[in-house]
C-alpha cells in the first residue's frame, strides 16, 4: 500500500491544516521509511516468497518498524520530534496528537493488507487480516480518494497546488497497480533504495506545494 498511505496524510492534513503536508506525508510514509532503512542496514528483511508469482508480495521480518508496539512507540517520538521542533501546539495536544495519528494509520492500514507478518512486539506473534486483491487495491484507492476529497473541501489552495497534489495521488496510483503485475524484484537493496528515493520525492513534493503561494 502506497496511495492509501498518501490517503491518510491529505486526511490529517483536513484535520490540522497547519501542519505542514510535507511533515503529514512522511508521518503516513514513516514506518516504510524505517523498513527500508532498516533492511539497507540489515536489521530487517524482505524476501520474495514462493508464492510471489501470485500475490505479487514479498515477505518481510520487520519487528523494529511494524510490529504493533513498535508502531506506537514510532507514533509518540514522531508528536514529541514535531513539538520539540517548534511546531504548533504542545505536548499531547491536538496538532502532536494528529500526527501520532498519521504515523500509526500506517500500522492499522497494513494490518488490513498483510498476511499474519506484523509482530505484535519484537519476538511476539504476528497478526495481519490479509483481505487480498482486489480488495487490497480497491481498499488503497478508497482511502486515497476520500482523503483527497477531505483535503480538498477543508484546505484552501489553489487550482494549481490541487493539481500537483493531485498528480502526486495519480502517479502512486499508477506505481501500486503495476506493482500488483511486477515482475519478481532481482536485488532487495535496490528496490530499498528505490523506495527510500520513491517516498523523499513524494514528500519534498507534498513539502513545496504546501509552502508554494496560493
């Protein structure tokens, strides 16, 4: 899941127009953004399954960045990382409290989505619903949709900034559909590396067009 993640940040981003939607998209983004570190630095992993001709999944051994507790813990240094940084609000406020929020979307998205791989704390067991495709793909695209629509109607922005944002949407769309048909990846650290670049892009996009004059 990719633009449902995105979905979840224009969502917040209705909820707390000041925050910035480049800090709202890495929040959504943050728990992938540590997976993909993490694997770089091989302290998770992610392999391709013998199914992945199928599913088009890999499987990971992600404790540190999705198991539930982890999550949460993820959650909280990202409202106190927020508030130390001078943003609005205070300590467990309602602007710190939006983007714990957003953080840990990611985990509950993700527990719809993957099989039985999110650890309920490192060394626990694992829990995940599974829902399959298409309904994993329909369930991106909804939460996508409804967050834009949110955004749209509670965040006065130009038509221009809308588009770019909404072409932003549009584009990982289009990378989550051809993801359910890619081919078996080659080389797992340059797919990291791929998805590290893939996410930076997609929030110093979020971060100008927010700052951009209307």
């Amino acid at each position: 899941m990719l633009v449902g993640h995105l979905g979840a940040g224009l969502a917040a981003k209705a909820a707390a127009p000041r925050i910035g939607l480049g800090t709202l998209f890495a929040a959504a983004l943050l728990l992938d953004i540590l997976l993909w570190l993490f694997v770089i630095l091989h302290v998770e992993g992610a392999v391709v399954p013998p199914d992945f001709d199928t599913r088009h999944m890999l499987a990971f051994a992600f404790p540190w960045s999705h198991s539930l507790v982890a999550a949460l813990v993820w959650s909280v240094l990202a409202a106190l990382a927020w508030t130390w940084s001078g943003g609005e609000g205070k300590y467990l406020t309602f602007a710190p409290a939006i983007v714990a929020l957003t953080v840990f979307s990611h985990w509950a998205l993700d527990f719809l989505v993957h099989p039985a791989e999110l650890p309920l704390w490192p060394g626990a067991p694992s829990v995940g619903i599974d829902i399959g495709q298409p309904a994993a793909l329909i369930l991106d695209f909804a939460v996508a949709a409804i967050g834009f629509a949110l955004f749209l109607w509670r965040v006065p922005m130009s038509a221009a900034r809308r588009t770019a944002i909404g072409g932003v949407l549009l584009l990982s769309a289009v990378l989550a559909y051809l993801n359910g048909t890619s081919p078996e990846p080659q080389d797992i650290l340059n797919l990291a590396a791929v998805s590290l670049l893939a996410m930076f892009v997609i929030v110093t996009v979020g971060a100008i067009t927010d700052r951009a004059p209307t």
